[in-house]
C-alpha cells in the first residue's frame, strides 16, 4: 500500500489540478444537445471556457449565472432560475446542468431547490432535463467533479428498472460503458471497435467521443453540443448485456446505476498496458461468450514485441508523474510493467484509488512539490500535463504529456492510450524521449549503450 503524504502548506505553487466544475462542464460535453451552466461568475466561466478551448480547440458550450457583489451577499436564487429559462428558450437543449462555483457554495446556494422552483414556474419546459449538481471548486478535481455530476445524472435520468419495465439482457448486444475523465475521444473510439470485434454495441456514458471529436459539421454554429450519448438512450440501459465502468472514480454511479437497472456490472481501474487490456478482453469474452478475435491477439503479440523493443530505454528509468488519481493509477501500472521505477508520485486530491497504487509513496500537493521531488530523487523523465512543460524544463528532463489540459500541442485530446494498440505507441513515444534526449543525462541509457562498437574480427570471432 503507498504512504499517502498529505499537503503540509497553505496554498498551491503552480497548480496541478483542474477544478470541479470544470469536470462536471466535461461530463455534461458528453451528451448530446447539452448545456452546463455554472453556477458563480462570468470569471469562473470563463476561465473554464479558456482550459476547454485550449485543450480540445474546439468552441464550447458554456454558460453562467453571473453572480456579482450584489448576488453574492443578498442571494442568487434569481440569476439560476432566470438562467435555465433562458437557456431553455433560446437554444432548446435536450440536457441542462446547474454546477456550482467556490462562490456560490460559499454564498449558500441551494441548487436543487431552484430547479424544482424553476419545474414548478415553467411547466413548458417539462421535455428539458436539468440536473444540479454541488461541484465546489475549493475541493475536489476535475476527476471528482466529473464523477459526481455523472451519478447526479443518472440518479436523475435512469429510470427504475420496475417502472420502465426494462429488462436486463433484453438488447442482446449493448454493453453500457461507464468512461471515466481519463480516456480521450481518441480512447473511446479504439475501445468502439474493440467491442465491435465482439459484435457487441458499446453505448458510452458519456462519449465525448462523439461531441469532441473534432470533426467538421454542416452547422455554421450550434449553441448545444453536436453528438454525444442521447438522452433518450439512457432509458435503454436497464436492457444490456451488462455494464463496463472504466475508472476507480465512478464506482459510486456504477453502483448506483446497477441498483436501479439491475444490469450487471464488470469494474477496471483502467486500460493502459497489457495485463489491463487482457482483463478488458477477457470481460468481453465473458459478455458476449464469444472468442478473443484474430485481429486482437495479433495486436497482442505487437505490444509484446514493442515491450522487448523498448525495454532498453525504459527499464529502471525512473519516473515521475503528476496526475489524478485514475489517470495517476492507470500511468504507473503502464510504465511498471516495462520495468521502469516510479519515484515520485504527484496528485490533486485524496481518493481511495490512492492507497491501491503501488508505489512506495504518494504526495498530495502540486507541481511545486513534483519539482522538488523529482530533484531529490534524481527523476529522469516526467510525464504530466502541459503545466508541467516548465517544470520539466527546470529539471532538465523530457516529458510526456499527459491529462486535462494539453494546450501546447495539437491533437492531444485524440491520441489513443487504451488497449494493446495504444499502448504500443505510448511505449514508443516514452522510448523516443529517452534516444532524443541528450544521452548525457539518462544514466540508465548511457550505460546500456555507452560501449565500444563491435569490430568486424569479433564480430566474426
């Protein structure tokens, strides 16, 4: 079990997480036709909108209540009712959430009895669904946000097995996906034709993969999300096969959407690397009581060439990482199995994931303390995300990126991570950023390849 160190100042120093309702703005971009509004100022709003658009270089729906000074000390029960309203008006969404801000938290709002005031003064807009969720910025992460505003959803939008009269196994071939923040458009669409291999029909909750994908629309504009899961399609999840959840983070919705469909459920921490892949395969296998595929086991045999290919560069290099829990969980399993050491270990907040990880400590903190911890334990590659670009560069060392958010690269919201495939390619990127980096500095790979060539007479010899 890792040693859990907890923070032991006041304030962050070059911050490394995102904040809750920035992870539930990204849970709701997964659904189709869907708005979330924070709940706070057009500062909150705007700095979330920032993060969005950097990151997936995309335009984001986003809007907010506006509180001001005034809102802030007298109440703004108004500005959220008047919100909803108007965003029900003018753009028509199939989903509406209410996240809060630092802000309104501190001021008292009560979320869920303006939405119930806004039901009742509204009857109109009965076809809309909006769902409050208490995401406070001064604790939490992206990753906690995210997860909570999924349960809030489906406690809200999943009905009773008893009263829809669903049916587990009823769609011989759907599989309800639960994805944590981890997994990329990029991940959802490889994890897509994995599961076609098995003639399954993987129905993601939420599939970003579908509203952030980056692709072209016939739209000039649009101001809801295009593509996602549709509302109406999680009303067909008590009919499935079983349910997937990909992510330690949301083992509170995937219990509570198993209580209310009363589908099965098959949990993985994540699917990076080749032991995790192998229990995602197996799974399916179980679910669809169909065979591993051809195609899928000549992936297999890749990544295992690719591990023997890389594992001069990687093996005992140490590493390390700064992410949330999930992602944080799901890098080191993948960099352990090539024999790599972890030696620092950085996250945003406590979770239970933590204690499960092996590594012989991790820090709660910020990328202030991955920086001086990285110098103390001589780190000799980082991975993290673009805020961690500079602290790299202070240790003088490479850096894979990695998490929410990437803004100094293009398409770092499509790589692919998951499965043997994505794998594979991670396993070549982490070995390429040791060969170019200045040999000098990688003792692990200056003493495998620091020797004299060999000569023509004993090569023969």
């Amino acid at each position: 079990m890792a040693d859990i160190l907890k923070r032991n100042k006041a304030l962050s120093v070059n911050p490394l997480k995102a904040s809750q309702p920035i992870g539930g703005a990204l849970a709701t971009l997964g659904f189709n036709r869907a708005m979330p509004m924070l709940h706070g100022s057009q500062g909150c709003t705007a700095f979330a909108k920032v993060f969005f658009v950097r990151h997936f270089r995309e335009p984001i729906p986003l809007q907010s209540t506006a509180m001001d000074q005034g809102s802030s000390v007298m109440g703004a029960d108004e500005n959220v009712r008047v919100g909803i309203k108007t965003i029900a008006e003018k753009s028509r969404p199939a989903l509406i959430t209410i996240l809060t801000t630092g802000l309104a938290e501190t001021q008292g709002a009560d979320v869920q009895r303006n939405v119930r005031e806004f039901r009742d003064a509204n009857p109109q807009f009965a076809d809309i669904a909006v769902v409050a969720v208490n995401t406070p910025d001064f604790t939490g992460s992206v990753e906690t946000g995210y997860a909570a505003t999924l349960t809030e959803i489906i406690r809200a939008l999943v009905p009773d097995a008893n009263e829809a009269g669903t049916c587990p196994g009823k769609r011989k071939h759907q599989v309800n996906v639960l994805v944590s923040y981890l997994l990329t458009p990029g991940d959802l669409e490889a994890l897509r034709d994995i599961f076609e291999l098995f003639q399954l029909r993987p129905v993601f909750v939420p599939d970003l993969a579908e509203s952030l994908d980056g692709c072209l629309t016939d739209d000039d504009f649009s101001p809801v999300t295009i593509g996602g899961t549709s509302i109406s399609e999680l009303a067909t999840l008590g009919d499935a096969l079983a349910t997937l959840v990909i992510g330690a983070s949301l083992s509170k919705a995937a219990e509570l959407l198993e209580s209310k469909t009363g589908v099965p459920t098959y949990a993985l921490d994540h699917v990076y690397g080749l032991t995790a892949t192998d229990a995602l395969l197996c799974a399916l296998a179980e679910i669809s009581t169909h065979p591993v595929p051809e195609r899928l086991e000549r992936q297999r045999a890749q990544l295992q060439d690719a591990m023997l290919d890389t594992h001069f560069m990687l093996g005992q290099l140490r590493i390390g990482i700064a992410a949330d829990a999930d992602l944080l969980a799901a890098l080191i399993d993948l960099v352990q199995e090539m024999g790599a050491e972890v030696v620092v270990a950085v996250t945003s907040c406590a979770t239970p994931l933590l204690a499960k990880i092996p590594v012989a400590r991790i820090k709660i903190g910020d990328l202030e303390d991955m920086e001086v911890m990285s110098k103390e334990h001589k780190v000799q590659l980082l991975i993290g995300n673009s805020h961690a670009v500079a602290t790299a560069e202070r240790l003088g060392v490479p850096i894979l990126r990695a998490g929410f958010p990437l803004y100094d690269m293009i398409g770092g919201y499509q790589k692919t991570w998951v499965g043997y495939r994505g794998t594979r390619q991670t396993l070549f990127d982490l070995a390429n950023l040791v060969i170019n980096f200045s040999h000098d500095d990688i003792p692990v790979y200056r003493s495998l390849y620091a020797q004299k060539p060999f000569s023509a007479a004993s090569e023969s010899a």
